[in-house]
C-alpha cells in the first residue's frame, strides 16, 4: 500500500491522562478509512494532532508522517505551511467553525489567501465562486452563515476545506448535525469529489452506518486504542471484535443499500 499518510505509535496525553495509546494506521493515495467509536474514544483527538491543532496543554508522541516529513516534529511556521494546503479539516459544527459576522465568500477566499497571498481579487472572488458551484451552494457569496441552512454551511466548510486542492481531507463528524436527508447528500458530496478530485480522506464517525457508506477501511478505536481495523465488508460484515459488534447492534440504520451491497 502507498501509503500517503502512515501513523505510528502515537499517543496523546491531557494533564497525565492518556487519551491515546500508542495507536498506528496507514491512509494510502485515493483511499478514504473510517475512524469510528464512540464519545470518548480518541477518534476527533487523533484528527486533531494530525492537523497540530491540539494546543499546548496536550502531550503528543510518535509520527505522523506525510510524504517525507514528520508533522509532529515541523516548526509551527511550517506545519502552518502545510495546514490546509496538504492537509486540511472538516469540522463536525459549521457555525463553530464559521465567523458569523464575515460573509461565507471572504471565508473561502481566505483559505486561499493565507497560501496563495499574491493571487488578484477578481481571481480569487472567480475561484470562490468556482468552489461554491462544485459543493453545490447557491452563488450567494456576500451573505452571511446565519443566511444559509444547516447543511449549506457544512457545504460552506467543506468548500473552504478544498480551496488549496489538499491530498488529504479530515472529516470530523461531518453530519453528525444534520437530519438524515441532508446527511445523505453531504455524504454523496464527499464520495463525488473524493472520486473527482482523487482526494485521501480520514473519515471519523461515531455511527458505523455512516462509515459504511464512504469508507475502504475502517478503524475501530475504543478507550483510545484501535481494537479492529480491516476492510470495510469485513468490519461491517464479520466482525472480530466484540465492541465492534455492540457499535454494529446499537446502529439502527445499518441495512442500507450500502450494506446490502456488501454483502453481496
């Protein structure tokens, strides 16, 4: 496997308090795994140190390597580099990650500017208005967060997330906010521009169902260890371990046409 993010051994600590334990997974080129467990498990704490964004009150061990370098042992300045351009987040509320007094379009056009500072403004506003298309937003790019509906600023996140065209997508709990209709679409966008873009994706759901439907692999994490992880007709399946039968039991939307599909 080609691996385009490889992690090993990493563990993540708060105030002595071990929140993850020396846990090791591979993203491959083109591949999307599925982190999946529940409240408490270390899944979003993992995206975090992926993305150095854990702050200076978390102790954090291991690698994470990308390509040829070592996040976890990059200069802030380069890892910022980095940050969005290679590696960027999806996080699980949009009005969190939004500014609600900034129109969405000067949000988009800012993940651009922060790495391509030189680009004209009527080449970025023509980028942003690009990017909206492709996530299916509405042109609508001088209103305000507040303006949009619940999974168009998801989209609106989603298009900030891809400006820089970055190798590898973190969804954090993407639809975990939205209805089920809506869940359904923000999904179907993320498997459609994985495919067009080509796009790595870090998956991370506390709902098997929903992992089942975008992932190649999963990752079972439970008390801040990965308990299984294999292909994701295997885990969803047959699987092997015991927590990730109960995860599989407590789903209640688990026979999907995914599923199904599976199972075939």
């Amino acid at each position: 496997m080609n691996a385009l993010l490889s992690v090993r051994d990493l563990r993540i600590a708060f105030g002595g308090q071990e929140a993850v334990r020396g846990i090791s997974f591979d993203v491959a080129a083109g591949e999307t795994l599925g982190l999946v467990g529940e409240s408490g498990s270390g899944k979003s704490a993992t995206a975090l140190a992926v993305m150095r964004l854990l702050g200076s009150s978390a102790s954090v061990s291991g690698s994470i390597q990308m390509g040829r370098e070592d996040l976890l042992a990059l200069p802030e300045e380069a890892m910022r580099r980095h940050r969005g351009r290679d590696v960027a987040m999806v996080f699980q509320e949009p009005m969190t990650a939004l500014n609600p007094v900034m129109t969405v379009g000067r949000q988009i056009a800012e993940a651009l500017e922060a790495h391509e500072p030189r680009t004209p403004r009527s080449e970025v506003r023509t980028r942003v208005m690009e990017a909206m298309r492709e996530v299916g937003l509405p042109e609508r790019a001088d209103d305000y967060p507040h303006q949009f509906s619940g999974g168009q600023r998801q989209r609106v996140v989603i298009a900030m997330a891809l400006m820089n065209r970055p190798q590898l997508l973190i969804a954090d709990e993407p639809t975990t906010a939205l209805d089920v209709t809506v869940q359904a679409q923000v999904l179907a966008l993320l498997k459609r521009l994985r495919a067009e873009r080509g796009l790595s994706m870090l998956f991370i759901s506390h709902d098997l169902a929903v992992v089942g439907q975008v992932a190649d692999r999963v990752a079972v994490m439970q008390s801040g260890e990965i308990v299984e992880m294999g292909e994701v007709r295997q885990v969803l399946t047959a699987p092997r371990h015991a927590y990730t039968r109960r995860l599989l039991n407590a789903a209640p939307t688990m026979h999907t046409d995914r599923e199904r599909e599976l199972a075939v």
